[in-house]
C-alpha cells in the first residue's frame, strides 16, 4: 500500500480577497482557508472595519464550542454579558466562551482582528438588548491579555525565538494552545532542525516581518506578513531562516502534543 503524502496548505497575503457578508455591514472578512484544511474542525478568518463605528451594533451570540480574537491593529469598544464593556487595542487577546452575549460598541476605521472559531459551522443568534446584563454568572468566564500583559520567553527547540502565551490553554481547558512567536536576538539563518508534532490540528499566522519554512518533500517557501499555513499532524518540517523582526501567532489543537525530532 502506497502511503499518502502529507501536504500543508499556504495561503499568501494576495490570494485571499476580503468579502462583505454576514450580519455586520461594518465589518468585511477575509477566509484563511483553515476551515478546509482541518475538515472543519476550526475555522480563522480575519475581520476588517470597513468603516469607523460610532454606534453600538446588534446583540449577538454565537453557538459554538470555542472563540479566540486576537487585536492585529487599530481600537474597538466592546460589551460583554457578565463583563461589561472592555477596550481594546493592538495585540490584545481574548477568549469569548459559547452563548456569550456581546456587540461592538465602537471601532476605529483602520480596526483589523484575527478571529478563530471551534468548530467550522456553527450559528450566530441576535439577542434582545433587554436580555443583556453586565452582571450575568456565566458558566464559563470572558478572559483577556493585553499586549503589556503577555511577556515573551525562550523555549523549546529553537532558543532563536520566544514565545508569548495568550492565556488560552486554561480558558479552553487544554483544548487550544495559542502563542505569538518572534525573532530572538536578530535575523535567524540555518539548517533548521526537521521535527514533526503529533496533534490534531496547527497552522501559523505571519503578523509581520518573513520566516522560510521548508515541508517535506517541498522546496523551501517564504511566508511574510499576511500568510497562514496550516499544518497536519506528523508533517516534517524545519524552520529555515527568519528576519529580525519576525512574528507570527501559532495555534495548536490540543494545548498539549508531542514533538519529535526527526
């Protein structure tokens, strides 16, 4: 029996056009093509102000299991049931638990976020304002880091980057780890160490700067600013070369995996 090739999915900033479409005319998204890549097991599209929001939009919530918002620019004023309103800014990270009631309040004209949903599909339901309530007990708590918040520290395989933990693992209960990952010390160029992960499903988000990644079986790809690449399990790969100001935000299902050095 022939084995079947792993292959990982790259999508460049340019190949991906940003679409108006779902409940908010305020906003216009743009798909990163991760719902396909992992059978719908999660979803990650990016969400771009199309205009400056002055007024408080529709109450919503949405029927899922998990959702994460990374800040990628810009500010916003949002409310949540149980919380209140929360401000946010560039690099701020929140995790918004299921049936969660919520609605933009205002955003800047130039707000962009990262937006990533378990499962694919799931339903969005609008809300009667009367409903809403600050001072709701949820089952599940709203949790957030903001940029100042998060420190950055050397780990694992490669000491030429560090990591920012998001504070995801606890809110999901260690079914999602999400860290941002930035050049240590400089521009990077090497062998790379080829690994793989045992997991169920990863995929990277370039926030700035170019990394060079190679797949097994690939040649060597550059990926800059604006590029996602998902990564099925056990997929040889190796981490070639990086500039000095690399980042890029890493999600991983689940938080915990094992790495092999192969």
């Amino acid at each position: 029996m022939t084995a079947v090739r792993l292959q990982a999915m790259v999508q460049h900033a340019d190949e991906s056009l940003f679409e108006n479409r779902g409940l908010r005319d305020y906003f216009s998204y743009r798909d990163l093509g991760v719902a396909d890549a992992s059978d719908g097991r999660i979803v990650a599209q990016i969400n771009r102000a199309n205009y400056q929001l002055t007024e408080e939009g529709e109450l919503h919530h949405h029927v899922l299991t998990h959702q994460i918002n990374l800040v990628l620019q810009g500010t916003a004023v949002m409310k949540f049931e149980g919380t209140g309103e929360v401000h946010l800014a560039t690099g701020t990270c929140f995790y918004m638990p299921p049936n969660i009631k919520h609605t933009f309040v205002s955003c800047s004209d130039d707000f962009i976020t990262m937006e990533i949903c378990t499962p694919a599909d799931f339903g969005t339901v609008e809300d009667d304002p009367a409903t809403y309530s600050p001072s709701t007990r949820l089952p599940q708590a709203f949790s957030m880091q903001t940029a100042e918040q998060g420190d950055f520290a050397v780990q694992g395989l490669r000491t030429y980057l560090s990591y920012r933990d998001l504070g995801i693992v606890d809110a999901t209960g260690g079914a999602i780890l999400a860290h941002i990952i930035r050049a240590e010390g400089g521009a990077y160029a090497g062998s790379g160490e080829w690994h793989f992960h045992v997991l169920n499903d990863q995929f990277v988000y370039v926030l700035q700067g170019w990394a060079e990644v190679q797949f097994e079986g690939e040649k060597p790809i550059r990926v800059d600013a604006g590029t996602c690449f998902y990564q099925p399990s056990e997929i040889r790969h190796a981490f070639l070369a990086c500039s000095a100001d690399f980042q890029a935000l890493e999600v991983c299902l689940p938080a915990e995996f094992e790495t092999v050095t192969a």
